[in-house]
C-alpha cells in the first residue's frame, strides 16, 4: 500500500500521483494524509 513518507523529499507530481491515482488510492481505502 501507498503511505505518506514525511522525510521524503518529492512531490506527488514527482513520484506519478496525480488526482486520478489518488482517487484510485481513496476508493481501496490506502491513501493517507501526512501528519501535521
């Protein structure tokens, strides 16, 4: 599964994760947001 990685240095756009995926990644229950 995808998670969010603070330390990590790109961008969604960087790594491929454009609305679509991230939709995608919502939908199966495997997309979370970073920690404040």
């Amino acid at each position: 599964p995808w998670a969010p990685e603070p330390a990590c240095y790109l961008t969604d756009e960087e790594i491929g994760l454009d609305d679509e995926k991230k939709a995608e990644l919502q939908r199966s229950g495997e997309f979370f947001q970073l920690p404040d």
